[in-house]
C-alpha cells in the first residue's frame, strides 16, 4: 500500500525557516516524480514544487522566489521542502504528492499534510 | 502562471449530470493533453479523479469523465451522488514546466 508521511509543521514567526519531510512507503521510491502542494486555510489548491527521480531536476512556482527549496533522499525515500524567510501568507497545509504513473504529469498519491502556520 | 479559471460553485440534483469547466491558455491546458481533476472532501487530501484529460485511474467510477476543446478542459459527473459532494479541482502542466490547478469549484448535491 502506498503511503506517504508528512511531520514537520507548527507554528513560526515570520522570517523564520522550517523544513517539511515526507516519508514514502509502498513504493519504489528513487523511480519517481515527487511534488510538493499546499492549501491556505478555506483557499484551493497551490502547486508548490517537484522533483525528478535522481534529484537533479526541480521546477517552483515562480511566486516563491527562491524561498523554498525541494529536496530528495533516496536511501531514506524521504522528500524535503525547506522553508525560508517565511511570511503570513505562507500558512497552509502542505501535502506531499507523488506520480506513480509517468510519464504524463499528474499527482496519484497525496498524503494528509502538516499545518504550516507563520503568525507573530 | 496565473490559476486556470473554475466556477466558483455548481448545484444538481441527485441523478442529474453536470459539468465544470476548467480555462487556461495556450500555455497550459491548450497546449497539452495533461489536464487532470482532483476531489477534495471536507478535511480530506485530494483525490486523483482523471488524467490526460479523459484518462481514469483504477478504482474510480466510470460516473466521471473529462474533455478537453480549445483552451477549456470539462470535468463531467453522471448520475450525481450525494458522496459526489465535494470540491473539485483542474490542474494543467504548463509551458514552464511546472503544474497549475484551477481555484476550485464546489460542487452541492440538492
């Protein structure tokens, strides 16, 4: 069964940093497309990031401007996004996503999301 | 990339079809057969519901179908349910590279 763990959420002041992780399981997870997608509370769908099997290649949304950064560990099939500089505007649920059927783009399996929220 | 365009909300009755519409550009959903719809329930992560515009994944009920004309992709549910409540959401691949969702459009079952 495929599952996929998100843990790294709570509550930071804006400026400040985090980093989201997502462990992968049920899969073989270096073989895979993976994204990052979040949700501002009552707001839709945001695409955030993705990142290609082997690490080496990444594409953002271009509002983030260099402030997050996506990341990958095979030997622990686990995903990364580090959050820097963050802002009230940041808060939202940030899921974790993966393409389990390539090549075509599209996101197969999401996990339940941790809570970002960037409040003074 | 600005969002791709969904109504805002849509209401049926059960047994009814419906369809919600989904506008981008030549740059996203025009220029490519990667358009797919996501259900979302209250509380809950999204749903993968179609891909490649018309594409089902396994498991999902033959109730939904989509298309694709021009810059305007359609997601289409037949004979609605009440559990069909939800919101829905497009996502297109883009000319950069990168995916795009629409805003979302919540769905009522009367």
């Amino acid at each position: 069964e495929v599952q996929l763990v998100e843990s790294g959420g709570g509550s930071v002041q804006p400026g400040g940093s985090l980093r989201l992780s997502c462990v992968a399981s049920g899969f073989t997870f270096s073989r895979y497309w993976m994204n990052w997608v979040r949700q501002a509370p009552g707001k839709g769908l945001e695409w955030v990031a993705n990142i290609g099997p082997d690490g080496s290649d990444k594409s953002y949304v271009g509002s983030l401007k260099g402030r997050f950064t996506i990341s990958r560990d095979n030997a622990k099939n686990s995903l990364y996004l580090q959050l820097n500089s963050l802002r009230a505007e940041d808060t939202a649920v940030y899921y974790c996503a993966a393409d389990l059927n390539p090549p075509t783009p599209k996101l197969d399996y999401w996990g339940h999301g941790t809570l970002v929220t960037v409040s003074s | 990339q600005s969002a791709l365009t969904q109504p805002a909300s849509v209401s049926e009755s059960p047994g009814q079809s419906i369809a919600i519409s989904c506008t981008g550009t030549s740059s996203d959903v025009g220029g490519y057969n990667y358009v797919s719809w996501y259900q979302q329930h209250p509380g809950n992560a999204p749903k993968l519901m179609i891909y490649d515009v018309s594409t089902r994944p396994s498991g999902v009920s033959d109730r939904f179908s989509g298309s694709k004309s021009g810059n305007t992709a359609s997601l289409t549910i037949s004979g609605l349910q009440a559990e069909d409540e939800a919101d829905y959401y497009c996502a297109s691949y883009t000319s950069a590279g990168t995916l795009v969702f629409g805003g979302g459009t919540k769905l009522t079952v009367l």
